[in-house]
C-alpha cells in the first residue's frame, strides 16, 4: 500500500516511524516532512493546505492511503476535497469530514454537541460582538477563576485563566474587540473552570464503530512543577496513573460512547482520531476539549506503546471494520521529553547545528523531530520544539531519566527543557 501522510512535526515522525513498520507498506510518503520522517520514508515539498498539489501527488504516485497529522488540512476541508475526485474515489482517508473537524475547529460547535449527548463537561455560554455586553455580565455572575477561549482554531494559544472578574472583562474585550487570536476570537466561549488532573484519551473511529488507544498525559507550562507560559508540550507520559480500569470504564460510558454515537446519530462523516482532553474531578471524567487528530507530543508515547499493525488498523476504520479490531499495548510505561529552541514560546532564532542525534541508545529509546531541517548536510533547528526523546520502563520515573540521560548528549545552541515530566507521580 502506497501511503501519503500529511505533516512535518514530531508527531508525523512517530506516525511514520510506525507506520513504516508495517509489512502493508510499500511506500510511505510524508509531506512536506523532516529530516526525523525521511528516515522511514520520502518527504514530499508539498504544503499541508495544498489540496491541489496533494490531489495530483496522489494520482501521480498511486497513493492508497492518505493520513492527515495536523488539524489545520482538516478543519479546512483536506478530506472533502479529495473525496470530491472522482479518479480519487476508492483512496482511504484517515480524518474527518470538513463538518466533523468543527469539534476541534469550533470550541461552540463541540460545546453544543457535548450538550445535545449529554456528555459531562464544564457550563459555558458563547458571545459575539452581537451580544458583546451579555458576555460582561456573564463574566460577572461567573465563580473565579474564568476561563475563556477563543472559538477557531489560536496555534494551542487561545485559552486563558483569568484570576479576577477585572481580567477576565479585559481579555474578553481584547479577544473580540482587538482581535486578539484574529478570526479565531471572532466568538468566544467562557467556561466554568474546573480543577483536577487532566489526561488525554485516543480514540480511532470508523463514524460509528472505535478502539480506545493508550492515554496519556502531556505538560504544556514552559517551566518545571507546570509553570510559565504555555506552550505546544513539553513532554508526556503513558498510561496515566489515575487512568485506573474503574475510572477509564467511567469514561467510555459517558463520554466516549456517547461521542461516537452521537456523530453516528447525527450522520457525521468522521472517520479517524477523536482526542479527547479530559479533567478527573473527585474522580469523575469531564471533556474539556475534542481534537480530530493525534495530539503531540502525546503521539510520541502513545505510538511506541501501541503494538498493533498501524496500516492495519486505518485500513480498518477507513473500511468501516474496526470492531473486528482489538487493540494491544506494551505495559511498560513511556514518557518524551520535549527540547525547545531557548525563548519559546516567545521569540527564538534557529538555524543552530544539532550534535548526537546518530548516537545509538538502544531498544530503550527513540529521538523523533519536530522543529528540525537539513542545511549544508547538517540537521539544525528550525522551530520552538525542536525534538523529543521517548524511553520505555519499568515506570514513569525510570522512563524519564532515560529520556534526560538521553538529551544530556543531543545538543544545540540554546537547548532547553523540562527535569520534572511525570513529576505528579513520583
């Protein structure tokens, strides 16, 4: 099988470090990729928004299977638009529907199916210019903290905790007033905010069949003991310590099944990744967010503790077979450790040569890039996160120490990460 997958980032290597691995892969494409990807593959200088370009690559080079990464080709309609080709009409396509995309893209728009299914999840209400001055009452009426969020797609950006009633007013003004995550604020959802610990739950479906793959929690704050400014992730860990059978059991009844029922029900084309972020509050699940892809860098424990055939399983799903489908896993735990170019999530330079990426660390661990090209024959920087190591062990602790043992011998200019990953479990 001929498989195009879409993206460049950490994520795209994991996915093609394990798709590769598959005997059903024949040639595996990723675009546009990175130097991490053309390992297991060829990169392809095609944009993820290229839907032109990929439509044409795909007919050129008798792609069968098209795996779409990141959410951005998706929630702008990759999948409609190849599905449109009728020379297209018997490729499978691993994401959802333009419509479905909406309970990643639109924060309202997965808020209102959560409600029409009755899947638990915090009390919200959504504002527009057009109701501007309710939102600030609302805000008012609202318990401390607030949380607002920017309804479109803000690159992980648009959520913010607001301490006081003062802020909160000030940053709903800046969202919609100043424009301050672009269109993506254009309407704006306020949340009750709930606290407890929060995992991230993967789900493969085939619009009305799934399997649940393992979960797994990732560290977005820049500084240790989850500090600092936000940013795309600073590590993660699998499984959850707190993502017990009789908790996981709570959220396949009352979210997980409801979820696909309700895009079944509803008649939505989703066939793919639904990840599904998750508070455990007194034990109890509640959705804070649906994504219609992969996270990252979750990606990068949840596919190296995955033992299945990948090729396998989206041939499944894009068949509409996944029940005849049963997932296996390695129980040791896994945890990746994210370096970041110094300064991100502000402002970084890049271009910095990386030393000690051909090193061999054996069976135990895995290096996969994200932010990385190739200049003079040399990989060098070329993003915030640059790259991730992920070590199985025995336990989390175990796990991370590999992974620090590992980046102590990967350098470049200004490396930077996190000591403390999976801290919440020693």
């Amino acid at each position: 099988m001929n498989i195009l997958l879409l993206g460049s980032g950490g994520r795209e290597h994991a996915l093609a470090w394990k798709l590769s691995q598959s005997p059903n892969c024949t040639n595996l494409y990723i675009a546009p990729g990175n130097p991490g990807t053309a390992q297991y593959g060829k990169n392809v200088a095609l944009g993820i928004t290229d839907f032109e370009g990929i439509a044409d690559f795909c007919q050129q080079e008798n792609v069968n299977m098209v795996v779409v990464g990141p959410e951005e080709p998706l929630v702008k309609g990759v999948y409609d638009f190849l599905r449109a080709k009728k020379e297209l009409e018997n490729i499978l396509i691993i994401g959802p529907s333009q419509y479905g995309a909406q309970l990643e893209g639109s924060k309202a728009f997965a808020k209102a199916f959560m409600q029409r299914h009755n899947i638990p999840t915090a009390a919200y209400g959504e504002f527009t210019i057009d109701n501007y001055e309710e939102g600030v009452q609302y805000i008012k009426q609202q318990a401390l903290p607030i949380v607002l969020k920017a309804d479109g797609l803000a690159a992980g950006k648009g959520v913010v905790i607001c301490q006081t009633h003062i802020e909160a007013v000030a940053e709903y003004e800046l969202m919609i007033q100043q424009a301050k995550f672009g269109d993506a604020s254009k309407k704006v959802v306020i949340e009750e905010f709930l606290s407890g610990i929060e995992l991230s739950v993967f789900v493969l479906t085939d619009g009305k069949n799934y399997v649940l793959l393992p979960n797994a929690k990732d560290y977005k704050r820049i500084g240790e003991g989850d500090t600092g400014l936000n940013t795309g992730g600073m590590g993660a860990i699998s499984p959850v310590p707190l993502a017990t059978d009789e908790f996981m059991q709570k959220v396949e009844e009352q979210i997980v099944k409801p979820t696909v029922n309700g895009l079944h029900s509803e008649g939505i084309n989703y066939t793919g990744f639904v990840f599904i972020g998750i508070i455990s509050v007194n034990n109890d699940p509640f959705v804070i967010e649906y994504n219609c892809r992969l996270g990252d860098p979750e990606t990068e424990v949840v596919m190296p503790r995955l033992k299945n055939d990948l090729v396998d399983l989206f041939a499944a799903a894009a068949n509409k077979t996944l029940h005849e489908q049963t997932i296996t896993t390695d129980r040791r735990a896994a945890a990746t450790v994210v370096a970041v170019s110094h300064g991100y999530p502000g402002g970084f330079d890049k271009g910095f040569a990386i030393s000690g990426l051909n090193e061999n660390y054996g069976k135990q661990s895995i290096v996969f890039q994200a932010g990385t090209t190739e200049k003079n024959g040399e990989v060098v920087t070329s993003g915030g996160r640059v790259l991730c190591v992920t070590s199985f062990a025995e336990d989390i602790q175990e796990a991370v120490n590999t992974s620090l043992d590992v980046l102590s011998n990967i350098n470049y200019e200004g490396i930077t990460y996190r000591n403390d990953i999976g801290y919440e479990f020693k």
